[in-house]
C-alpha cells in the first residue's frame, strides 16, 4: 500500500511538473506577480481567491497546482491548511490554504 501511495505522489509531482514546463515564461511571471501581490496583502489566500486574476491572465486550471509547488519549493508561500472552496462547481470541497513566508 506504501508504496501504491509513493507512486501515486511521484506521478502526481511529475505531472505537475509537466504542466508548469509547457508555460510561456510570460504566464509564469504572471503567475508569480499574481501570487506576489496575494503574499503582499497578509492574509491566507487558496487558488479560489485569485481564480479570477489566473482566469483574466490566461493561466491553464491544470497548471495551477504545479506553480503553487513551485512557489512552495522557492520559499515565497507555505501550506497552512484547508477550508471549503467557494467556487459551485466543487461543491464546497475542501481546497488549501497558503501564506506568504517571511524572509
């Protein structure tokens, strides 16, 4: 079982990987200023609260959660926890919750 779970994460980060190494460098800087101005407010922010800026810039949803991990793994954000996503078509399931690191 172990090791089903170990396979399913790697698959899951190479994925993620893969959908981050097709971006423009363009929508990657896009995606950072977004995730920039959401660290600069303070507050928890999840992927829900910036959908429309991400939508408005072009960013692929299947992109979304390979850039989250790569602002992680740069330091600039850290998982804190879940609450439930505000957007219908997910019927209220719990999405992460993140805040900007201090450096």
């Amino acid at each position: 079982m172990a090791d089903a779970i170990a396979e399913a994460r790697r698959r899951k980060a190479e994925g993620q990987a893969n959908s981050v190494a097709v971006l423009s460098d363009n929508s990657k800087a896009r995606f950072d200023e977004i995730v920039a101005d959401a660290i600069k407010t303070g507050e928890p922010f999840s992927l829900d609260d910036l959908r429309e800026q991400l939508d408005l810039a072009q960013i692929p949803n299947r992109a979304r959660g390979g850039l989250i991990q790569r602002a992680i793994k740069r330091g600039w954000i850290e998982h804190i926890g879940y609450r439930p996503s505000a957007h219908a078509a997910t019927h209220r399931k719990p999405i992460n919750v993140y805040r900007g690191v201090s450096r």
